[in-house]
C-alpha cells in the first residue's frame, strides 16, 4: 500500500480521538466540580446552623440578626428553611422565657442544593442539621454579635 494513501485515509482521526476523549473528560471535570459545590453547600449549611445556635443563645429570643447572619453564611437560604427552638424541660416548645430557657435548639431542614450543570435539571436534598445549645446570656442590647 502506498505510504501517501494511508496518510489519507488517516486525517481526522485525532480530531475524532479528541473529541470523544475531551467529552469524557470535560464530563469528569464538571463533576468533580460540581461535587466540590455540595460539599461547599453541606459544610455552609452545618456551620450556618452552628453559627445560629450561638447566636441564639446569646441574643434576645427570636431576634431578626439570627437568621438574618445564617442566611449571609448560605445565600439561598431563607426562613422557612431554618427553625429556632428554645426548650425548657417540662415545658412546650418556645413556651419559655429569657430567664427559664434551659436550651436554644436551631435546626436547618428542607434545603436542596441546585447545580448549574447545563441541561440537567438536578436538585440534592441536603440533610437535616441540628444543633441544641445551652442558655447563655440572651439579651441582644449592648453585644455586638448581635449586631448585622
């Protein structure tokens, strides 16, 4: 066979070979990313709710900053996804005064994650996260956590 005519018969061939190697890739790539962004969003959500437990405990009961600074923590949330419970035992939930609270329990549910991988129209449910403090202080006058 002439050297010429294989040469010919062999033009595109790294163009088709990138092709279907740069898809797989390009592929692995956004995913890679895109599970690096739900990661991102699970540690925001679990810190958002730890930051509102703290904050909770030592501002005034029910004070607007506390969801407010957990929302600056994961954007896209809003209240109806956040929760702010104060317990004493013996007691229903959020019966309690400032002086009675034992406890603030914050809990961040019925969030989900969106990707922006084009043409998927994907949502991940992220977990449920709680967590339950001890009473501290709980007047937002003259603390500056409790400041925006």
């Amino acid at each position: 066979m002439n050297p010429t005519a294989c040469r010919k018969s062999q033009r595109g061939v790294a163009a088709v070979e990138f092709a279907i190697v740069g898809a797989l890739f390009f592929m692995v790539l956004l995913g890679a990313m895109e599970m690096a962004r739900l990661l991102w969003t699970w540690n925001a959500a679990g810190e958002a709710t730890r930051l509102g437990a703290r904050l909770a405990v030592v501002c005034d009961k029910d004070d607007p900053v506390i969801k407010a600074r957990m929302r600056q923590m994961l954007a896209a949330l809003d209240n109806s996804h956040i929760t702010i419970d104060y317990l004493n035992s013996g007691q229903p939930v959020n019966s309690c005064t400032p002086s009675t609270c034992k406890s603030v329990r914050v809990t961040l549910a019925g969030y989900t994650h969106q990707p922006i991988i084009p043409f998927a129209a994907l949502s991940v449910p992220i977990p449920q996260f709680q967590t339950t403090l001890p009473k501290e202080f709980m007047q937002s006058a003259g603390n500056p956590a409790c400041a925006l």
